[in-house]
C-alpha cells in the first residue's frame, strides 16, 4: 500500500464548487453542484448467438445502469456475419431515454453490442466524449466501453502523440483503445492484444469490447470497478451490476474477476484469462460501490448491495447511539443504512423527505439572486413527520458539507426538535485517484477539522460517522480500497494531481 504525501494539491477541481452553465437549445442550463459524489459510469455489451439483434437489450440494459452516469449514453452494434467492419452507433447527451427514440434504436441492426452510461467527473462533459468509441483499423473495428479512471493516461497519450496518434476525445478510454489497437498488429486474438495493453494501463477500469466476431470483458487486477456475465437464453451479456440482468430477464452467470479478461464467441462460449490476477487479499474493490453507487438490488463479487448498506446502518447503531423519535435517510442512498440504523435500535424507521424524480442533473435555474435552493427543488421535508420530533437522520457521505447544512436546516424548519446525523461511511480525508470525485483535501469539510467542529457547521445536534475498521465487515471481508479515508492506496498515486484530464 502506497501513502499519498501532504503536497499541495491542484486546483484543477475548483470548478465543483462554481455553477456552470451549458447552452443546450438556446437555453442556458446549470448543472446542480451538490455535496454528493458523483455517479461513474456504467458499461454492457451482448452478443446473440442467434443472430438477432442486440440494440433493444442494451438500450433496457442502460436505463438499469443510469444511476452510474447521467450526462451522456451511447450504443453500438455490429452484425457478425455481415461485412466485417461495419459498425452502427448513436451516442448522445442526456439521459438513456432522451438520447434514443424507437426509431433510431430499430436503425441499430446487428447481433453483437456495446453500451455506455458516462459521467465525467471534471469538463470535457461533450458529445466528443460520449461512449462507446468506435476504432477502425488495420485489423477490423473495435467498439469499446469504458468504467474507471487510469491514472498513468497522460504518459501514455503523449506516448501515442509522439508516434503520430491523433486523439479525438480527451478520455482516457482512448488511450486504452488505441492501446488494445497497436497491440492486435503483433497478437494472435484480440484477447491477447487487451492482455498486452493491460500490462501498459495502470488504474481503475472495467472494459466491455467489441471485436468483429467476439465479446470481451476485463477487470483491472484490484477490482476497483464491478463487472459481470449473465446470460438469456442464447444472448450474452456483459454488464457493469447485476441488475441490468434482471431488468432484461437474464440469468447471473458470475462475475468477471479482478484482473481477469472473458471472451465470448459461438465456438467456445466463455473462456478466461487470469494471466493479470493478483492474490484475492491484494483486491482493491471500491467500497463506494458497496455504500452510495451501485444499485441496492445488484450483487457485486457475491455481496449483496443491500445488505451491505444495511449493516452499515446497524453499525453505527451499535457504535454511535443516540435518544430519539425517529430514524430517516437521505433518499435514496441513506434509506438502507437508515432501516438498519432502525432494525438494531428499536427506534422506528420514518420518511422525512420527499424527492422529486424529475428532475436530473441539470436543470434550468433561475438567476443568482434568486432564493430558489437547488436541494429543495429535488427534495423537501415532510412537516406532519417530523414536527415536535428528536430525528436520526443518515446520510452516505459528507464531502464538503454544502448540502448537509441546508437538509439539517430544511428539517428544523419543518419543526423538528432535534437533528442527530449518522454517515455511513468514515470521513473523507483524501483524494480519489480512481474514478470517485473525492477532491482536493482543501476541499473536504473533515480536513483538519474534528467531528466536533464539522457538526457546528452543519448545524446538527450531534454527529458520528462509520468506524473504518467496520468497512470490511460490511463486505464480509472482501478486499477494499480505503484511500479516501486513510491515504493508504493499493497502488502509488500520480505524483501530480491530473485529475479533471484523460477521464471515463
């Protein structure tokens, strides 16, 4: 494990705490900056080995993996026994079901594909960089989807500059196409030149490939980000939860391992390659994936994401209690750790908040004068719940404490008598180097600051968050990267802060 040295860090992410504006259709829109993090993306592909087409499957697929990636969405498709090469795709900003009508999805004829959900977490949120990417080359088409950041990107770009590369995105999924490109020239397969670009790429990824007549998978040797094998009757899929299968009634077959490449073709069915595997207790799963990102209805590596965050919340009944009326969470990711908060104490489990799932990520926002909150206009107390109440209210994560103020804020104007607030995750400390949006330390409201201090600026009446050491027992001992509470990474972090470039 690698400690990030103090050093100060860049301001290259600066641009969280500003309101940024998109001109879409005439129309300014602003994106919402909230104490949360963010989303990542989230991959599928599919291959029917009957020969019918994919597009349908993997545009359901998608709409199940939204809450991975929210700005922009792609599909591509390629018929294995038609001409080889021939790729068709349509990729988009916005939301799965904004970006593709029936129309253009009925256009999207051929019987192997992948998909993409994407959220960037720094610029570059343009339709440039909207997955899948597409490579025609010597050797055929690749079409390739990409969840993760890569943290030696820059050198491999400027690598691939110098050799007369010319990039037309500025994310790292690029560098990893062209890498896999370079590398099929002198492979046999095409699995084996992903082999050999995976000795190169460093960091956190999960690849969903599309070669002219096979489906591959690969997960990076720690696992930082998820992926796994269904199937549906003769149909295969590739996918970044488990329930993406469900949504498309697809059997789980497994998941891909940590540094572990499938190939799926009619001739052998899944083969494995498990050349870049690490020892099972050098695995690095994100544990966010675990608390806040993935779907609670998805299994990751055998673990349930549900019961994950529901022992979180029991934990921090057992190791932080308080008196109280009653216990709430954050929608949506604080309602399962608030049930299990509410299961261990015998205090009974409410609904404090009401949310409005209409609104995105972005929406068009009156002036800066005006006194409309960007959080009450996606959530809202419920007054008749909490009045006159002591309430326990659970949330995630606190990141900079902008939103956390203002939900404390929003509950005793509702009248309640107390507000106690549990996380459900350790404190963040330091920065994500990996596909999180953790940002600079200066950022964080827990640096250098003590519980004591962070619960005067929120405004709660007491504050507590999950013990580190419980982050294991939530995932029944599988292998986890902690860095963002502890400083300790599984592999040595870019000695300088590049994120906000080269990004999934």
């Amino acid at each position: 494990m690698w400690k990030r040295p103090i050093t100060k860090s860049s301001s290259v992410w600066g641009w969280h705490n500003m309101q940024e504006k998109h001109l879409q259709n005439g129309i300014y829109i602003q994106t919402e900056i909230q104490d949360k993090l963010r989303e990542e993306c989230g991959v599928f592909g599919a291959y029917d080995m009957d020969g019918g087409d994919v597009a349908s499957t993997i545009y359901y697929g998608l709409l199940a993996l939204q809450h991975r990636g929210q700005e922009s969405c792609g599909i591509a498709v390629s018929d294995t026994k038609g001409p080889k090469g021939k790729v068709l795709s349509h990729k988009d900003m916005g939301l799965v079901n904004e970006a593709f009508t029936a129309e253009n999805v009925s256009k999207l004829k051929g019987d192997i594909g992948v998909g993409h959900v994407r959220y960037s977490t720094a610029g570059s949120s343009t339709r440039e960089n909207a997955q899948p990417l597409v490579l025609n080359y010597v050797k055929g088409t690749l079409g390739l989807a990409h969840n993760g950041n890569l943290i030696n990107a820059p050198e491999l770009r400027h690598e691939l500059e110098y050799t007369g590369a010319i990039f037309q995105t500025t994310i790292d999924s690029e560098v990893i196409a062209y890498h896999i490109a370079r590398e099929r020239l002198n492979s046999r397969t095409v699995e084996e030149a992903v082999s050999r670009a995976m000795r190169k790429i460093k960091g956190a990824y999960s690849l969903v490939i599309m070669s002219p007549r096979k489906l591959i998978g690969a997960r990076d040797p720690f696992g930082f980000r998820p992926l796994c094998i269904g199937r549906r009757e003769n149909t295969y899929i590739l996918a970044s939860e488990s329930c993406a299968l469900d949504t498309i009634g697809a059997a789980f077959v497994r998941d891909v391992l940590p540094g572990e490449i499938v190939m799926i073709s009619p001739e052998k069915g899944i083969e494995s390659d498990m050349s870049h595997a690490l020892p099972p207790k050098e695995s690095a799963r994100c544990v966010f994936e675990y608390i806040y990102f993935a779907r609670p209805d998805s299994y990751i590596d055998g673990e349930s994401v549900y019961n994950s965050r529901i022992l979180a919340g029991k934990y921090l009944a057992i190791d932080s209690p308080v008196e109280a009326d009653m216990v709430v969470g954050v929608p949506e990711s604080g309602n399962c750790a608030a049930m299990g908060y509410a299961m261990q104490s015998g205090i009974p489990y409410g609904t404090a908040f009401v949310k409005n799932a209409y609104v995105g990520r972005t929406f068009i926002k009156p002036g800066q004068k005006s006194r409309e909150s960007s959080v009450q206009v996606k959530l809202n107390a419920i007054r008749e719940s909490v009045a006159g109440k002591r309430v326990i209210m659970i949330d995630d994560s606190i990141v900079r404490g902008t939103t956390s103020d203002r939900i404390v804020r929003m509950l005793r104007e509702a009248g309640a008598k107390e507000v106690h607030m549990r996380v459900s995750s350790p404190p963040f400390l330091w920065p994500c180097y990996f596909g999180t949006d953790v940002p600079a330390r200066e950022q964080l409201i827990a640096y250098n600051r003590s519980i004591e201090e962070i619960r005067g600026i929120i405004g709660a009446d007491s504050l507590a968050y999950l013990k580190e050491e419980r982050l294991h027992e939530i995932v029944n001992g599988l292998g986890i990267c902690k860095g963002c509470f502890t400083g300790q990474y599984p592999m040595e972090p870019p000695k300088e802060d590049i994120r906000g470039e080269f990004e999934a």
